[in-house]
C-alpha cells in the first residue's frame, strides 16, 4: 500500500523544543544544502545552493561553508556534521568507505573530522568490496540512517541519477546494487537517435498510458530492453506512436528494466521503502506498485535530515542537553 512513513525514529534526548544544536549539510556532486537542526530533527532554517564538489575543487570547501553559515545566522559556534560527495577522494576530505555488511547506527564511528576551524565532520560512504558485484555509495547510507529503525530487515529504493537497491537485514546493509537508469536517460535523450523521439519541452513524464506501456514491456522482457529502445523510434515512424508520449514511454522502459532486474535480486515479497521526492518519486512508486511490490513512501530531504540527527546525537548528544 503506498503512503507516508511516519515512524522515524525521535533521538531520546532531554533537549529545548527550538533549540538550535549542529548543522546537518548535504553536500553532492552539483549542489550544497545545509539545515539548522534541533536535536530532536527540526530543520530551523535552510540554505542551498549550486556549489557542489565540483564547483569547491576550485573555489575551495571551507569558504563555501563560512558562507552559507553565515545565511543561517553565523551558527560558526556549532558543531557541522556532513554527508555526502564532500567526503570523497576528489572532496574536501576523504571519509574511506566502511565496508558491507555494515551497520548503519555505526556510521558515526567513520565520521573524519575536517582540519578547519570548528568542530566539522564528514560521514562515510559504504562500499561493496566483492569483486563480483563492486558497488559504492555516498550521502545514501546517511538516508538508509534516517528511514530505518533498529533491527531492520527489508528493502530499500532510491532513485535518482544512479538508482541504488538495498538489502538490510537486522539494521545492516548487507549488499546493494546501483542502476545508471537516471544517466542513461539522458544519454539517450541527447545524444542517442531517441532524442528525435522525446518532446524536449514537455514537462516531467507522468505515470500516463504510455508510462505504463513501456514499464509492462519491460517487466515481461527486461532483456529486451535495447530493442524496445528502437521499436519505439520505429512506432513513431510508422505512425503507431506519437512524440508526445516519447518521454513517459522511454522512462517506463528505463524505470520497469531496473525493477524488474531488482526484483529477480531480491525478490518482491518483501515491502520497500521508497526515498524520493517529485514526479520520479511519483514514477517509482506507481512502477513499483505495479510490479507488485508494497511500498512506502518515504520524502528524501526529511531522509537525509533525520540520518544525520541520529548519527550528531551519536557524536554530540552529551551538548545538547
């Protein structure tokens, strides 16, 4: 049944209602976001922006952080605890990988303090040491942190640019596996001959008819997937399909090939948590649905908010009180 999650788990701590305690940053690739938190997993106050890891390879980390401390109303005096691309080889520090099976109440214990003023950590990543199946993750685990209780078992999907599958079991992430399904829609969109397939000024794909045509394709034959890529520039030639529907048509093929794949992994008996947010969150849980799966719906930024809670209560919780 799809809905809210509204189980995360509150940190038992005696703390103010309202107080600010640290700042919980999410650092990628592309873009900075930073919260001022109450103990207890209140964000007070937000600040954004576009200097992600690739921008501070240049500008540098220290001076884009003093700056967006500084629009949270010089909060310096705070503890900062990070997740995210900051904590990459390329970022500001390395924060090394722990290593699955991993748990993730334990993720603190990797967090790497910055040699910067203040007291400023970067959680690790995990990563999937087995020649057979090699897999990493950074800034996830942090979310797999604040949608899970202790003790447990069950899947999880994140979607996104590279789509991430997790098993945990007894509150341990024990293998996950990462689909480029958001990459390869953009590769095919600009510079594959799909691009003349897709309308380029429709909004975001909608879990329409043509969604669910190309989602059921791919589920009954995921291993098709490179020749339905073609019939779908061939129906429009024919006359059978139209460009407009090109893009939710190209998504459901994408998006079913993931899931069904996932599924033959591990398995659809079990229910999944679904951290997403927007119309790709509303795609996800209306493909997962379909392939039979019970889902929750979990939103991303709250994920990323409450993991975070839980592991500065880990390293910090003695000053909050």
């Amino acid at each position: 049944m799809l809905g809210t999650n509204s189980c995360h788990e509150k940190p038992e701590q005696n703390v103010t209602a309202g107080k600010p305690a640290f700042v919980a940053v999410d650092w990628g690739t592309s873009s900075f976001r930073g919260w001022l938190m109450t103990a207890d997993g209140n964000a007070l106050a937000e600040t954004r922006g576009p200097e992600g890891m690739l921008h501070c390879a240049t500008a540098g980390f220290a001076p884009v952080l003093a700056d967006h401390l500084a629009r949270l109303g010089g909060m310096q005096n705070l503890p900062v605890l990070i997740c995210g691309m900051a904590g990459a080889r390329q970022g500001w520090i390395e924060a090394p990988y722990l290593h699955t099976p991993t748990r993730l109440d334990a993720l603190h214990d990797g967090a790497q303090r910055v040699d910067t003023q203040g007291d400023v950590r970067i959680l690790p990543g995990i990563a999937q040491a087995d020649a057979a199946a090699p897999d990493v993750m950074r800034g996830e685990e942090t979310q797999l942190l604040g949608v899970t209780e202790p003790g447990f078992t069950g899947l999880v999907c994140i979607p996104g640019t590279h789509s991430k599958w997790v098993w945990i079991e007894s509150g341990s992430v024990v293998s996950f596996t990462t689909y480029m399904t958001g990459e390869l829609f953009s590769v095919i969109t600009q510079h594959s001959i799909l691009k003349h397939a897709v309308d380029h000024d429709a909004p975001s794909p909608a879990a329409n008819d043509a969604f669910r045509d190309g989602l059921q394709r791919a589920l009954d034959a995921p291993a098709g997937l490179t020749a339905s890529l073609f019939s779908l520039r061939a129906a429009q030639l024919l006359g059978f399909q139209q460009q407009a529907d090109g893009t939710a048509r190209l998504s459901g093929l994408l998006i079913g090939t993931e899931i069904a794949d996932a599924g033959s992994r591990y398995g659809t008996r079990h229910p999944v948590r679904l951290i997403g947010a927007g119309a790709l969150k509303d795609l996800y849980a209306s493909a997962l649905a379909a392939a039979g799966f019970d889902v929750t719906i979990v939103d991303a930024e709250r994920a990323s908010q409450h993991g975070l809670t839980k592991a500065a209560i880990h390293l910090w919780g003695a000053q909050f009180t």
